[in-house]
C-alpha cells in the first residue's frame, strides 16, 4: 500500500524496488513521501545527491554480464572486480581468521535443518 492508500506499482524482473531509495528506487517521483517517511531526518539532505550516483539497472547489469560472457575472462577465477575493472579486494578480505570464521558461519547456516511451516 501507499501513503495514499493504494497498491504500489508491479515490480517487474530485474528492476529496483520502488521505495527503496538505497538502491536509488523512484518512489519519491512516484509517492512523494514515501522516501522521506523511510528516510531519517539526519540522512534527508543526503538522498538527492547519493542517488546521483547510484547505477541504473541497465547499467548495473552491463558489468555482470559482461564479467559472466566475456570469451577472455571465460578461465579467469578467484578475482576480484569493481564494475568490469580487476581491483584488490578489501584489506579485510586478506585476513585469514576472519576468512575461516566466514566460512564457518556459512558451511552451519548451509547445513542446518529447515523447518517446514506448511506442514
């Protein structure tokens, strides 16, 4: 629902959620509000300018695929990119302890039993 009382817009495949302006979500063209309801008082001077910077869907997708469908990275494995550009990963991704507890965390949450709720 809105703040108007009606349904929000579909949300299609691939696109942004309407109100989610960390992801640059065009609710506040839509639902003028919205935005600022979701939005801390302290972070509202900052919205316009972040989502100036944000990417666009498409252009999102462009880096992802073509990492995904590039012939001459088609070997290419355990690297690290910003947009379509090799970089180093964070200094924090280097940290061995902090590795192993990562995967720790993640081999018990993979493993754990489901509960069925439809039962």
């Amino acid at each position: 629902m809105t703040d108007r009382g009606g349904p929000c817009p579909p949300i299609g495949g691939g696109r942004r959620h309407p109100a989610n302006p960390a992801i640059g979500g065009s609710a506040g063209r839509h639902f003028p509000g919205i935005v600022n309801d979701i939005a801390p008082a302290y972070a509202r001077p900052f919205l316009a300018p972040v989502r100036r910077l944000l990417l666009t869907p498409t252009e999102g997708a462009q880096a992802t695929l073509h990492l995904a469908t590039a012939p001459e990275l088609a070997e290419v494995t355990g690297r690290y990119f910003i947009r379509d550009r090799e970089a180093r990963s964070p200094e924090m991704s280097y940290d061995p302890q902090l590795q192993q507890r990562i995967w720790d965390l993640s081999t018990t949450y993979a493993t754990a039993p489901t509960t069925n709720h439809n039962a």
